[in-house]
C-alpha cells in the first residue's frame, strides 16, 4: 500500500512545527483521538502498537474509536469526538458541505475493485439493469452510494428506478442473507467475506466507473495546533502499508483477525 501525502496539507503542518521548535506542545500529555473503520491500514498500525510507541515518548496518548462507515466517521470529526480519521472519497464532499472544518492530509491510491454490487449465488439478476425496481442496501453516503448512482447511470438507469435500504455493513449483510434485499452495494472486507461465505456474486465493481481513494482526515483545528503528531501519524501509517506489502504471505490471515472477520478456509 502506498499512502500519498497531500502537500498543501502536511507540508504546511511540518513547515510550521519546526518554525515553533517542536514538535508538540510541552504541556500536560494529550490524547490523540484515531477514527477507524473495519478495513485498511490504520486497522493493522492499531493492531502492531507502532503509534503509540512513537508518540508516547513525547507524552501523548492514543485513543481508537471504530466507526461503522464513513459518514459516520465523519460525523465524529465535525463534532469534535475525534482528530483523525480514514474515509472514502465521498462523505468528505458531504462532511464540508455541511461546513465540517477538515484537512486532507494524506490519501491510498485507487481501488476501484474494492467496492462492488453483489447479489445472491442463485439471483437471477445478471445484470444492473436487472435492478430496476429491486431492492439495494447500502451505507447510507458512503462510496458505495456514489458507486450505485454511476452503475445505474451507466446501465440506462436512473437512482430513483431502485428502492434503496440504507443500513450499516452489519445490518446490511444480515438483511443480505435473510433475502429482505435483491443485492447489496460494499467494501471490502466485507465485500470479501461475502463472496467467501456465501458466494454471493458481485454484479459490478467500480472499475472504469469510481475510482474508490481512501483519504486521510484530520480536523482543520487539531491538525495547526499538532503539526508533528499529524506528521508522524501519517508517516507510521505509510510504513505498517509498506510492511504489509512486504509480508504478502503473513499479511492477509493478520488483515482478518484485525478486520474482526472469520477465519479463512482451510
């Protein structure tokens, strides 16, 4: 995984640590708030200690909180419970309409197959277009609903021709298998999981039509005042992404337990 760093974002924040002499305040320890989601690199940095190790040298202290989708994240930093967070492309442009103070610091390259439309092994839907008038469940203002409305628009379809469900992942995959739902729009691992156990089929990824980034965010007021805790944040989120890259063999069945989903078959 190779994570990018925004330049007019992070660049200012180290050009202005080292302006002040250092790279946190020299006051009682603070806490930084991390947002996660059930996917991703900031699962598996929480899972291997390496923030916190890092940071707790300079007094400061890490507090994860999970998230089921993005806007929720999202949510959680308009409102100041957290200072950072991952999401998708998506419930940011809803987040800063709605005047969210955030700064994109950092961001994953695309990953348009991560996200997909799926239906049950014996659907008989083949096709998007076979949607009209079915039943989709989805996270409500998260990438995959940017993924459904552009499968639709580009199968000859318009948003209002399916009947949506809005459910987080959990409720969404329960719905999925009891059949209250015609298909399902996800991410991994849940994506995944599904194909996995219960070889649901996936109608259509977001390849050639949603390009799936993952950004990294940080409230505009936490990021001026802690330039270098964004700083080294966002630099152990780039090595434990090029240490799971190097460990492909290790890397996935860590990735599982981390992601909180079953074991993979023998």
């Amino acid at each position: 995984m190779r994570t990018v760093i925004l330049r007019r974002g992070l660049v200012a924040l180290f050009v202005a640590a080292v302006s002040f002499g250092a790279i946190v305040h020299a006051q009682a320890a603070e806490t930084l708030r991390i947002g996660y989601q059930k996917y991703g690199t900031l699962v598996l940095l929480k899972a291997k200690g390496t923030l916190e190790k890092r940071l707790a040298a300079q007094g400061v202290n890490v507090q994860w909180t999970e998230f089921p989708g993005g806007p929720q994240l999202l949510e959680g930093l308009n409102v100041g419970s957290i200072d950072f967070g991952v999401t998708g492309e998506t419930p940011p442009v809803f987040a800063q309409a709605a005047g969210a103070d955030l700064l994109y610091v950092a961001y994953e390259p695309p990953a348009p197959s991560s996200e997909a439309i799926l239906v049950p092994k014996d659907s008989p839907i083949k096709s998007v277009a076979e949607l009209k008038g079915k039943k989709v469940v989805l996270n409500k203002g998260s990438n995959v609903h940017y993924l459904l409305v552009r499968a639709l628009e580009d199968a000859g379809l318009k948003y209002t021709d399916v009947h949506t469900v809005f459910l987080p992942p959990a409720d969404a995959r329960a719905a999925f298998e009891r059949g209250s739902v015609d298909a399902w729009v996800i991410w991994d691992p849940y994506q995944a999981a599904a194909e996995q156990q219960l070889q649901a089929r996936t109608l259509r990824d977001g390849t050639g039509i949603a390009d799936n980034h993952q950004f990294y965010l940080a409230t505009k007021p936490y990021a001026e005042q802690h330039p270098g805790i964004v700083a080294a944040l966002v630099e152990e989120v780039r090595a434990v992404g090029e240490w799971a890259k190097a460990t492909p063999n290790r890397s996935p069945r860590k990735w599982r337990r981390c992601w909180g989903c079953p074991p993979m078959s023998p």
